[in-house]
C-alpha cells in the first residue's frame, strides 16, 4: 500500500468542509476523540472560534470554488470531507455546486488526497435522475463527479436524518407539536428511512478507514421505514401528547407545502420546498453494504424512535450543540460591519441610545447575551412580530429561528432573524441582519463603564442603503425608531436592573413568534398545553449521541466552506 503525507503530529489529517454547518460542526469532535488530526476550511474562520473544538484544529480561510485555495487547504491531508452545497442559492445553484465539486475534486487529486468522503441524498432507484428534483438531481451529480475524480470516494447517502436541531426533526417537531389536527399533502404517505444523526457521523468517521479500492456509494438508514404519517404519529407518541389527526389532501404542491411548512415551522419556505419535494419520492435503502467496512455495534443503527428520544432530551436539557440555522443562508448578507467613522462605501445611517443601569455589568450582559428567542426584543413585541411575518411572506427567515442555547451565545449563530458576527464577553454583542433588506444592517449592544464607575449600555442600529429602495425603507421607518430602539434600551436596562427578570409585562414583552421552541416547549418539558409532559427518555444519550450531520443528506452550505441549514 502507497504510503501518505502525515500531520506533524503524526496523526491522519482529515480536511472537513462545512465545519459550520449542522452535520460538520458535529462531525469534527467526532474526528478528534477518534484520534484525526482536522483542518477546517472556512470562507469566514472567526465564525468557528467559539466552538468548544475550535483550539483542537486548523482553521484556514478558503472556499471549494477557489482552486488556489483549496491548494493550501489540502497541503498533507490524507482524507476530505465534502459537506457543503448551495441548495437555495437561486436558479443557478445546480451550475454552482457542478462547478464546486469539480475544483475540489481536481484538487484533491493533485495533492494526493487519499480518500473523499461526501453525504449525499438518498434518491430512488425506480426514478430516473432527471425526473428528480433539482436538489436530489445536484446532490447525484456531485457524487458522480467526486466518484470519478480519480481520489477514491465513499458517498453516503441518506434520506430523512433525525438529531436535535435538523431541520427535519425540527419539521416534523413544529408541526406535530402545533397541529393537533392537520390538513397535510399526500406525499406524507411516501415511505422513507430516516437514520438517527449519531449513526451518520459512525458512518461518516468510519470512512476514513476505507481500503483504497474502495470507490462507490452506500444507502444508510435506521431500521425503521415508516411514512411521514408514522413519524409524526410516533412523534406525537414518544414526546408524551395525544394523538395526532392527519387528512392528506392531494392538491398540496410541493410549493404549497413549503410555504404551509414556512407558516408553521422555523424552517424558511425557501428550505422546507427543497424537503418537500425530497418527501415525493419513495427513499428506501437498497442494500446495507456500509456495515462491511464500519460494523454496526450492537443496538445500532439507532430505532427511530430512540432518535426521537434522544434529540427530545437533547432539546430540554438545552444541549443542542449545532442546529439547521448554524450555517449562513445563501444569498443572506454575510459583509463585516464597515469600519467607523469614515467609511468609503456610501451612506451609513445609524440610530445610537445609551442609558445608565443601576446595576453591575454582569447583570446587564446576562440580559444582553440572553436576547432574542424567548425572550424577544423588549420592545413593541408586534412590531417585530409582522417583522418576522413579513419577511417569511418573501420568502426570508423570520424570527422563529430562535437560538441555538437559551443562555450562551457565539460567532456564527441565528439569533431569530439575526447572526452573532461579533461576540466580547461582557462588553459587546454584534448581530448583522439576515432578514430581506433593500441593504445591510447591524446592532450592536455594548456594556461600558463610565468615568463615574456607573454602568453604560450603548446601543447602535446601523443600516447600509442599497440604490433608492434602501434609501426609502431606512426613511420610511426611522418614525418607529424612537418605539423600537428606544423601548429596546430601556426595557434591556430595567430588565437588568430588576436582577435579569423577563422584560416588563412578562411574556406580554416577548416576541411570541420568535421562540427558539414550539409553544409550551421550554427546556424544562416541551409539553403542549393540558398534555403531559414529553417522554424525552430513551437509551443514556452518550456524547455528541444523536446529533451531528446535517439534516437531509448534507451538512455544509453554499459552495463556499460555510455549510447550509439543510435538512
């Protein structure tokens, strides 16, 4: 056997793409405690600081559409792992992820990358490719063409995957929490085989080991193949409420759907259509050839109903290390906050507040830090509200992403319809918008000492026009500011002054639509209202248990090395 370049350390150096996204954020712990080296390619490195790996691994700046990036990023790496797409990105998202699989491929190939590793959709086997969905269609394509890049390639190919935080269990969560009763389109007779997220990172690190005659696809999936029906009757059953009453209803298109996911679910229209159209096509695993080469441990693969379980317990504990939302939208502004004063990139308005807290600054960052999700925006509550409704309607987030922890923030997470770009303990919080804007926009929360030693919060809402549609929204609504911001200023202040307690007029002050859970799922019970409480119980979660990959068949996002939200 050929002998390979090693990491300094001596150890197998893996090259993970899509480190912020669902399924690689998860899968790079898993490489380290099985003893990898890793080196993270990322087109924004800061965004990876926070996490509790980030000092285990290499971090370098790069993009898998960028050849001589991708150069240095696979200087003596020995395996790679492709996890990003751009579902999502607009009509021309096929050509991009074709194009991105072929630079990384290539590139692998010339710097003698020993194998590829890449999770991709499963599709079914009686449908031809092209008759496919465009995503199911990309996700083909790009298996074949890392398949034929001359590196020797394991595709992993999953349907439905279930871990805390996918955006398919947070589907199939939202609508089985909110609707007991529920008008639903006919492909929730479709039969599927989802795979608990733990079993998909086994499969994943196992990959690596592959003998280098090794060069084809494997179907995974749990033990279970059940119709969305059943899973979200088996759902409702495991997390301890009544049973649910479906009535399909065949005229719901896949773009209805989506948009019926978008109104009551967290997950945008913009992703849940790409889900829906998945959900047409029967996905059933032809073969189980992958235990050949990574063994199944007895009580594996994982029940759906334990992954259920697992990820229930996940969410009320509030360990929820990566979600759906961990990656950037495509398409969704990602530009630094321009620097001040003197900014050479046009018109910059602003809208500052400060006020003085009668209490210490570990109070007011404890409020600070903990904004958004439950706890809104300590201000006009329906305001933000038809915010979040408005910018669904066209097809944006909204504000029910929520976040990822209920007390603790870091670079690179969704805060509702927010991302955290920066992040100083203490003493400031950066979030940039990612909610539709004719431009850019950024608030800034700060925590500051002044020369008299009382506590300072400063806050600045910053907000960069595109063409004279950004200059008419910003005129348009500065009238509400003074509401908005300055109710958001003082409320954040009296919160702090009242010991961190939920801002004046108790949940009258949150943002009801914004929460990180469906109603009535706090991390104590995620029980619906006169219900008892979710099971949530289920075989001891060991680390990183069930989450992990990404949602549907990937993790990663638009080509570039920052994942998607993906399924």
């Amino acid at each position: 056997m050929a002998t390979h370049p090693r990491a300094a350390s001596g150890r197998t150096l893996c090259l993970v793409t899509g480190a912020g996204g669902y399924i690689g954020g998860r899968l790079v712990p898993e490489l380290l405690d099985a003893g990898y080296g890793v080196r993270c390619l990322a087109r924004t490195p800061a965004n990876l600081r926070d996490h509790p790996w980030a000092d285990r691994v290499e971090v370098v700046r790069g993009d898998v559409t960028d050849a001589a990036g991708l150069r240095d990023a696979f200087r003596d790496v020995e395996v790679a792992y492709y996890l990003v797409h751009s579902m999502g990105s607009g009509a021309g998202f096929e050509e991009t992820d074709r194009r991105a699989a072929r630079t990384f491929a290539e590139e692998a190939r010339a710097a003698g990358v020993r194998r590829i590793v890449y999770l991709g959709g499963l599709t079914p086997a009686d449908v031809p490719e092209q008759a496919l969905s465009t995503h199911l269609r990309s996700r083909a394509e790009v298996g074949r063409i890392l398949l034929d890049s001359g590196v020797p390639t394991t595709v992993l190919r999953a349907a439905v995957v279930i871990g805390s935080g996918s955006a398919s269990f947070e589907m199939l969560r939202y609508l089985t929490e909110r609707l007991p009763v529920m008008v639903t389109p006919s492909w929730v007779g479709t039969r599927v085989q989802p795979i608990a997220v733990r079993d998909v990172l086994r499969y994943l690190v196992g990959s690596a080991r592959m003998p280098e005659d090794v060069n084809r696809s494997f179907d995974i999936g749990g033990p279970d193949i059940l119709t969305y029906h059943d899973m979200m009757i088996r759902y409702a059953k495991v997390a301890g409420l009544r049973r649910r009453l479906i009535l399909p209803v065949p005229m719901l298109t896949p773009r209805l759907s989506s948009h019926w996911i978008g109104l009551v679910t967290p997950v945008p229209a913009s992703l849940a259509r790409p889900l829906a159209e998945s959900l047409r096509y029967e996905v059933v695993c032809a073969e189980h050839d992958i235990a050949d080469h990574v063994p199944d441990p007895p009580g594996t693969p994982v029940s759906f109903d334990d992954a259920l379980a697992l990820a229930l317990q996940r969410v009320q504990e509030a360990r929820v290390t990566t979600r759906w939302s961990s990656a950037s939208l495509a398409g969704a502004p990602s530009d630094p906050l321009p620097t001040d004063p003197d900014w050479a990139g046009g018109s910059l308005y602003t809208d500052e507040r400060e006020r003085t807290v009668d209490a210490g600054q570990q109070a007011l960052w404890r409020v600070i830090e903990g904004i958004g999700g439950e706890n809104g925006w300590y201000s006009f509550p329906l305001a933000w509200a038809v915010r979040g409704w408005f910018d669904r309607l066209v097809g944006g987030v909204g504000l029910r992403r929520g976040r990822r922890d209920a007390e603790r923030l870091r670079v690179g997470d969704a805060l509702d319809f927010w991302r955290v770009e920066e992040i100083e303990p203490g003493t400031l919080l950066r979030l940039r918008a990612e909610m539709r804007l004719p431009g850019l926009a950024w608030l800034e929360m700060r925590v500051e000492r002044d020369e008299e030693g009382r506590t300072r919060y400063r806050q600045r809402a910053l907000f960069h026009p595109r063409g004279l549609a950004g200059q008419a929204y910003w005129w348009s609504v500065s009238p509400f500011h003074a509401v908005v911001f300055g109710g958001m200023a003082r409320n954040i202040a009296r919160t702090a002054e009242k010991g961190g307690a939920v801002a004046p007029g108790g949940r009258g002050a949150r943002v009801g639509v914004s929460g990180a859970r469906p109603p009535g799922d706090g991390s104590s019970g995620g029980r619906a209202a006169g219900e008892r409480p979710s099971g949530g119980r289920g075989p001891e979660d060991g680390p990183r248990a069930e989450e992990s990959p990404g949602d549907g068949p990937t993790g990663g996002r638009s080509p570039g090395a920052d994942p998607p939200p993906h399924p």
